[in-house]
C-alpha cells in the first residue's frame, strides 16, 4: 500500500499526527518529522515544497520553533499538515518525502529545558504508603489531597526512546545493615508515567491558571522515571529524590498534540476535599485524558495502569508548578507521576507489582523482584480518537546495561 494510503484504524492515520524529529537513513542531518502511519513525513521538506508559511518553524532540527510559536500556530500548522496528508492535489508532492519508519533514526524531540515529576495518582501512593508505613492511620501524607507534590529532575539526563539505561551506582544501606555501601543498585526499577511538554513561556513572576493550561502546554508523550529504590531509600530524607532517580529518564520519540486528544479529554476522579481556588477545576473544562497504558518486560506485559485514575490533573499541575511565580521555559517537561490503577494488574512500578520485592513477578524468563541487567522495559498506551478510531502514543522503551 502506498505511504500515502494509511489503512483504517491505524492508530497513526491523519487524526493522530505526532511530531518527532529524525535523520533519514545515511544522514546525520535531523528534521523535523510527523508520523503518518508506518512512516515519518519530512515536515520541513513539505512546508518548502508546498510554499507554506509554516517552514521557518517546520525546516528545523528540533520541535523548540515550534513549540515557542503558540497555541495559535500550533492549531494552524496542524490543520495545514492535515491537509497536505489528506488532500489528492498535495499526493505528488508529498509522498516522495515519507520516509519508511524502519529506515529513520529517532531522536529527542526537543531540547529539555527543566524537568519536574509529581506524585499525583491516588492509587500508587496509598500502594507506597502502605510498603513503607504499614503502620500509618493513613497511607496518604496529610499534604497529598491539597496539592499535587512533585520535586525537580535532572534535564539532562533525559534521553530518547531506544537509549540504553546504565544501572546506577550509589549509596545504599538495608535496615539491617550496620554501614552504608557503595555499588550499583540491586532494586533498579520503572515507573509509568506520561510527560506533558510546555511550549510557549511564562513570565517569572506570573502564575499560570487552570484556564490557561492548553495555551502553554503543546503536547504529551510517554515517560519512564527509571528508579533505583535502594539508593533512593537511603537518600530522599529529608529533601527528597536525588540520585535514585536523576541517572535516566526515557522520553518516547514521539510527542502527540494536545488538539490530537480532544476525544480522550475526561473529568478527574471525583474530589473528596476542598481545593484552594488556584487548583479547583470543578467549572474548568475536563482536564483528564483517558490513556490507556502498557507496560512490558521482555515483551511480557506486566502492567495495563489507566490514566483516567489520575487524581491530580495535567492543569492543575501547571497552575501549582507556577503559582508562586516560577516562570516557564518552551522545552519544560514535566511528567505525571507513576500511573496506577486500583487493581494488582494496573500497578505502574515494580516496587507495587512485587510489593517492594516479596512477590516476584513470574515472566517467562524467570522471577523478577527488581529489574535484572538486559531487561527490555517498553511502555505503549493509545487513546480514544475521534468516529472510533485509535490515536497511538507511540513507544518508549528502553535496555537494562551493567554498571561499568
């Protein structure tokens, strides 16, 4: 079938129209690239062949152009790449620039300006709650029903889909031993999560309110907050996530607009305390998206965690990230937290799906407690698109190496 006749159903056709960047094979040169089903489209080389407008932001090797441009533009270049993948009169033109997917190299998207992750689904910290305060009158910290928590990441150590993960060495002490000691982590592990890309900047000073979240946010993706439990165990009292978490976080290649997800939009969980004004949504418009998330181990699904169960919403994260006055920057990344569902099969992490190690996962390998080295982590997840019709989210996945 031609690249320009995608078959319905794919979860790629012209309702989806993912942005990524890439290199054509031979070629170290990236473009900018839109998915169209089994292939990419040079989204630059089109905007120049069609006279667009739109290839000062198209005819570039990163999204950050773009992203920097605004809603606006956003809607206007997504309804003009529409056309060009849809319309007859655009076929001669166009399809001499699909390139086969299986021929292109996949690269980060953007360059990360900051990165932040939160804590918001319900279901995995009451989970973690319950590992380490067994004994607590409430598996939820007193904060958590009030604010969505979160803690600042490592930029740099962002890395796309496809990147190799070094198991990380670190400090690490068992409850049980009488000294700390130094080496790689042996409860290497994965959370689930789903990043969220802010594209036009705020103003240092400025707060972002509910009603402005899609005017600053161009787009999601999938997102794994790799996680060594045993360094992270040792270090976070009392500021929290440091080396446990910054030594890898994988980024799918392929960054799916806000405008592509209409369909998937959804009211969060029902609230059962009262929200401060900046973070009550209750006459905002729905402000959840129902995602439906895989995750698998050596090709093993393991994990199926809904993002409909999230309890804190993509909007509200941004309005508290910015409410006291922290400017945003076009390339901020920030992702959702561990995705967990209220049954053992939707549990976003091995630190759930094990409960910390005591009930290994049976793969077809063998046990799992924690991640062993040349495990293959991938995460996939679709989401409801417009007349039936699926809109993929893509890939991120990524391989386990030992520690040098």
């Amino acid at each position: 079938m031609p690249p320009f006749d995608v078959p319905e159903g794919d979860p790629f056709g012209p309702h989806n129209l993912p942005y990524g960047v890439f290199s054509p094979a031979g070629s170290d040169e990236r473009s900018v690239g839109v998915r169209l089903g089994d292939h990419v489209l040079d989204a630059g080389a089109a905007a120049h062949a069609l006279g667009s407008p739109y290839a000062s932001l198209l005819a570039r090797p990163s999204l950050g152009p773009l992203l920097a441009a605004g809603r606006t533009a956003w809607s206007d270049v997504r309804r003009a790449l529409t056309a060009w993948v849809t319309v007859p009169a655009h076929r001669e033109t166009v399809e001499p620039l699909l390139h086969p997917l299986s021929e292109v190299t996949l690269h980060l998207p953007f360059e990360v300006a900051d990165y932040v992750d939160f804590y918001s689904s319900e279901n995995h910290s009451r989970n973690v709650g319950q590992i380490f305060r067994p004994d607590a009158a409430d598996s939820l910290t007193p904060n958590w029903k009030h604010l969505p928590i979160g803690y600042h990441g490592r930029a740099g150590t962002v890395v796309v889909s496809g990147t190799d993960v070094v198991r990380p060495r670190g400090q690490r002490k068992a409850p049980t031993d009488p000294v700390p000691v130094f080496g790689p982590s042996v409860r290497l592990d994965i959370e689930a999560e789903v990043g969220f890309v802010v594209g036009a900047p705020s103003q240092l000073g400025e707060s972002v309110p509910l009603s402005a979240f899609r005017d600053h946010v161009f787009g999601l993706c999938l997102l794994n907050d790799w996680s060594a439990r045993d360094i992270q165990a040792w270090e976070y009292v009392p500021l929290g996530p440091f080396l446990g978490k910054s030594f890898a976080t994988s980024l799918s290649a392929w960054i799916t607009p806000l405008d592509a997800l209409e369909e998937a939009r959804v009211a969060p969980p029902e609230r059962t305390h009262p929200l401060l004004p900046y973070l009550d949504d209750a006459q905002e418009e729905p402000a959840g998206y129902d995602l439906r998330i895989s995750v698998a181990i050596n090709g093993q699904v393991v994990s199926e965690p809904p993002f409909s169960t999230m309890y804190w919403t993509a909007a509200q994260q941004l309005a508290h990230m910015t409410v006291n006055g922290a400017s945003l920057r076009t390339g901020d990344l920030y992702g959702s937290g561990t995705v967990s569902g209220p049954t053992e099969g939707e549990r976003g992490s091995l630190l759930e799906l094990t409960w910390n190690g005591r009930d290994p996962l049976e793969l077809s390998d063998g046990k799992r407690a924690f991640l062993e080295d040349g495990d293959v982590v991938t995460l996939t997840a679709w989401a409801p698109g417009p007349d039936g019709t699926r809109v993929g989210l893509g890939e991120v996945t990524g391989r386990v190496v030992p520690s040098p």
